[in-house]
C-alpha cells in the first residue's frame, strides 16, 4: 500500500531566508513595544525547556519555521512565545510574513480553508515536518467564545465585541503562551518521539 508522503514545503535553502527574531524585531512597523513586552515577559517553565532540549538532542536539532504579520494580536503574543522557547531549548527560529510567503501559507491553512496566523512548523533533523501549531491555545479559543456567547445577549456590534474581548484576555495572555508550549509539546512533540 503506497503512503502519501508530504512534499518539503520549507527547504533548508527556504528555511535560510526567513528573519531571525532580531532580524524580524527589527523590520516591523506595528506593535513594536508589545511584540518586545511578550518576549521580555515570557520566561518558559524550566521543565518545557528540558522536555525541548532533550527531544532535540535525540531527534534533532530542531528548527521552526513561524509565520504571521505584526498586526495580529495572536502573532503579536504567539511569535515572542516561540522566540524565547527557541532560544531557551536551542532550536533554531526562522519568522516569515504571511502575505509576502503565500506559499507557504497556503500550507497551512486552518480547517484547509482560513490563513490564521500565528502558524508554527516543526522540522527535525533531515528537514521534514514533524508538526504544525495554528493560531492559538485551546483555552483561549475557549475564553472568546465564552466572552463572546455572555456578550451576545447585549447585540453590540463587532467593534464594541473585539473591545471587550482586548479588554478581558489581557491579564491571561501569558497563561495562554505557556498553554501554547504545552499544547505543542503534546500535539506535536509527543507523537513523533
């Protein structure tokens, strides 16, 4: 029985191309302070740093590849998130803007259809993909749906919703960046070791 095999979408030489996260600090134009304020803010746990240093050890190194743009608030706290985790655990970091790299956006689509961003993608040592995380935590799908259902009621528009829910998920912002290291760890980390 033939198995599909995925084509390498992120060749190493593509791989080279994207911004480091200095690089990519550097060349944005929206969010600046916020972006630096996540990264200065987010220290992950010491034992997600171990469990990432050891799985590169044996099956790596490992390299992720993120894709986003600077206005998106899940970018704005989801890349910082995955710099610091990169950083701490050796995995090299590579941030590609979304609408310059259709491509390979276009990879990763969520439920094969929207181009939700953040978009992680994990590739181990012979350059093929071990996994990809889209977007964002379950528990903070969860928060905006619950923000959004209690808020129905009141028939605001979209405008006011989005205020509120900015508002409210503030003080959780990072519980859902060490949710979005866990969540990697187990949807992705755990099945290929």
């Amino acid at each position: 029985m033939a198995t599909e095999t995925r084509k390498r979408v992120i060749t190493p030489e593509r791989f080279g191309q994207g911004y480091t996260w200095a690089d990519y600090l550097a060349a944005i134009q929206t969010n600046k302070d916020r972006f630096q304020r996540f990264y200065d803010d987010f220290q992950p746990e010491p034992a997600e740093v171990d469990f990432f240093k050891r799985f590169s050890l044996r099956k790596g190194p490992v390299r992720v590849a993120a894709i986003g743009e600077d206005w998106c608030p899940d970018v704005v706290r989801g890349i910082p998130c995955i710099a610091r985790l990169a950083e701490a655990a050796g995995m090299e970091l590579r941030i590609f803007p979304r609408d310059r790299n259709l491509d390979l956006m276009d990879e990763y689509l969520w439920r094969h259809e929207f181009q939700s961003i953040p978009v992680f993608v994990f590739l181990g040592r012979d350059g093929n993909e071990l996994g990809h995380f889209i977007e964002r935590p379950a528990t903070a799908y969860k928060f905006v749906a619950d923000v959004r259902q209690e808020l129905a009621p009141r028939n605001l528009s979209d405008e006011e919703t989005m205020k509120i829910v900015r508002e409210r998920r503030e003080p959780v912002q990072l519980a859902w960046m060490h949710d979005t290291v866990r969540e990697i760890r187990e949807q992705i980390f755990y099945r290929v070791l």
